[in-house]
C-alpha cells in the first residue's frame, strides 16, 4: 500500500472541481486536537492568499497582452503616417507655409512614435503577459495542492511553511509592479526561472548511504529506479536544459537588437524628416521614408511576433527542466527512505512530465547508460511534451 506524504500530494494532478473543500465535521473535531485545527486554518489561510493571486495575476495578464495590441497598432499607426506626409511633402512640391505644416506634423509624429517606442521596448508587454499568464497556471497547481493536501488531512506545520514558501517564490519570480520590481527584460545572458523554494539538505553522503542500508522498507525505491533517475537529469542536462539555453540566448539577442533598432530608425526618420524640401531632394526625401518603413516593419516583427514573449516562454522552459532536476537530486539525497515521496509514484510523475510512459523512461535511462559507456552522446532529448 502507497502511504500518503506530502510529496504525493504535490504529485497528484487533480481537477478543481474533483476536490470538494470539506471543513471539518463534528466527529472530525472531537477527534482532532485544537493544534490540528489550528493547523488547517492556517492552510485556508493560504488557500485564499493564493485564490486571490489567481485573479490578480489573470486579470494584469489580460490588462499587458491589451498593452502590446495596443502600444503596437497605435504606434505603427503614428509611424505610417508620419511617413505618408514626408512623402506627400516631398512629391507635392509644396513651398512656404503648406511644406512647413507637413514637415512639421511629420516630425511630431515621429518623434511621439519613437518616445512610445522606447518605452514599449522597455517594458516588454508580450513578455510581462506571458509571465502572468505563468504565474497563473503555478498558482492554479499551488492551489490544487493546497485543497489536496486540506481534504486528505493528517497536516502538519511543515505543510503550511512549505505552502507560505512556495507562495512566497513565486512572487518573487512573477511581480505584479512595474516599477522597482520588474524583471530584468535585457539581461546579459540567459538565465532560467526560478519559482520555487530552495530545497533543505540534511546530513551529509556518507550518512545517507548508512541509513539507507539501514532501511528495512524501500517505500519503492531501490537501487535500479536511483540509477534510471541519475540518468535522466544527465539527459535533461546535456540535451534539454542545453537546448532551451542556446535557444533563449538567440532570442535574447535577437529580442535586443530589434528593440535598438526600432527606436533608432524612427528616430532617423524624425530627423530626416525636418529636412524634407531642401535643395538635395532626393536624400531628404528618401531618407526618412525609408526609415519610418523599415521602423514600422521591425516594431511589427518584434511586438506583432511577441518576440519578448518568446525568450520568456524559453525562460519557463529551461526552469521546468532545473526544477526537475533538483526535485530528482533532492529526493535521492533524502537519508530516510520512508520521507520520500513513494519511488512508484516518482517514477510516473516524472515520465508524465516528460511526455512518456514509465517503460519508455527505462528505455531513456538505458540508452543513455549505454551511450556513456561507449564515449558518445544521445541524441534523444528527455522531454517529448516540448
């Protein structure tokens, strides 16, 4: 029979209506002690801390993606008018006070563009979006392992510092404010998320493997299953977390220049355009056109492809795969084998977290034993669910 730990509890994926929240009833309050119920108060507590989260978070998510469509069509907008009345004016021949007005509302409108479009590449709404709508979907999974863990009972102080831990990473990691606390939207190199607690080590290698020899129930672990899961966050590792980090640099940089290049075309444009009229037509004229087209078309590539989202996207990727991993490490160095979560259900969650069947998980780890054996790589990642 599985014993039900709390590390089960996170493990298990469980709808929010599968989950009745069921207060204590009268038997259940004349056999609890007052320190219990004390205990699973302090759990509601946190329950609500984290509903309310929820909808904040869904709701600032929703109000940023409306920024980006916003900011964009609007500051396109601006931008292809004011290009339209630099080439008016240059092909109008107009002199005197008609040339002024149209050089004059030309260079107003792009100078606005480039003022708004600096401060769209600032703050990054697609990125600010997507890392709501993650912040959304960790609080729903808090959530739904808070309601598991008040319906099956048997709580303990530890569950509810854990939960106020989690709670707390987690708005560290996603920040509603934009000013003081936003992230980093340009970093200097990529970096995963991070939107859990450090885990707590205990005792040192030697003393584990005494202990664990010392174990006369396995609670579903042996030898063969550590193996399997040693191997998989070496896969995860030289393939996957590799992957998403090359991947989330290019779009880092990529992210970087548009957002240079954008502003500075407008810019361009705004300049050129004062001079739309002079002696030296052609240039005058072809100058600022040209720039406030191409301004247009690299603020569309950028915000219309949501490029920002794309880097935070990576960013959340490669933190699933770290957070993996350090679940597996820190459950393997766990020194008490009956404070694990059960190896069985481990063992599943993790290969329903990477996309396969518990069979085809052995099979990873085997191929990859195998491949280091024979001095080469595999080219298999670990996740076939992204």
């Amino acid at each position: 029979m599985i014993p039900i730990t709390g590390k089960l509890v996170e493990g298990l994926t469980l709808k929010d209506s599968s989950i009745p929240l069921v207060l204590l009833g009268k038997n259940d309050f004349s056999n609890s002690t007052i320190s219990n119920n004390s205990i699973t108060m302090q759990l509601y507590a946190v329950f609500d801390s984290v509903s309310d989260r929820i909808e904040m978070h869904k709701n600032i998510g929703e109000q940023r993606q409306n920024w980006n469509n916003l900011l964009l069509n609007n500051i396109n907008m601006i931008t292809l008018t004011a290009t339209t009345l630099t080439g008016v004016a240059a092909a109008s021949g107009a002199i005197g006070a008609p040339l002024l007005a149209l050089k004059l509302s030309s260079t107003l409108l792009f100078s606005a563009a480039t003022f708004m479009l600096l401060i769209m590449n600032k703050i990054q709404p697609s990125q600010l979006a997507e890392e709501q709508r993650n912040a959304t979907r960790l609080y729903k999974q808090l959530r739904t392992q808070i309601k598991t863990k008040i319906t099956l009972g048997n709580l303990t102080e530890q569950d509810v510092e854990s939960s106020i831990e989690k709670v707390l990473a987690l708005d560290k990691a996603y920040p509603l404010p934009l000013l003081g606390a936003m992230l980093e939207k340009f970093p200097s190199e990529y970096q995963p998320a991070v939107w859990w607690p450090k885990k707590r080590k205990e005792g040192n290698a030697a003393e584990r493997k005494m202990k664990n020899r010392k174990n006369s129930t396995t609670n579903g672990w042996n030898e063969e299953l550590e193996i399997e899961m040693k191997e998989v966050i070496e896969v995860m590792k030289r393939k996957d977390i590799e992957d998403y980090e090359r991947l989330g640099n290019i779009a880092l940089k990529v992210n970087k220049s548009l957002a240079i290049a954008g502003p500075l075309l407008s810019g361009i444009a705004a300049i050129g355009s004062a001079f739309v009229g002079n002696d030296d037509g052609f240039w005058s004229a072809l100058v600022p056109v040209m720039a406030g087209s191409m301004a247009c078309a690299v603020n569309g590539f950028e915000h219309g492809g949501q490029v920002g989202m794309v880097f935070e996207m990576y960013r959340n990727c490669g933190g699933f795969f770290k957070m993996l991993g350090e679940s597996i490490e820190s459950t393997l160095e766990e020194s008490d084998l009956e404070k694990r979560e059960n190896g069985e259900i481990f063992e599943i969650k993790m290969a329903l977290m990477l996309g396969r069947s518990v069979s085809e998980l052995r099979q990873l780890a085997s191929k990859s034993a195998a491949c280091c054996m024979e001095g080469i790589s595999i080219e298999e990642f670990a996740s076939k669910l992204f």
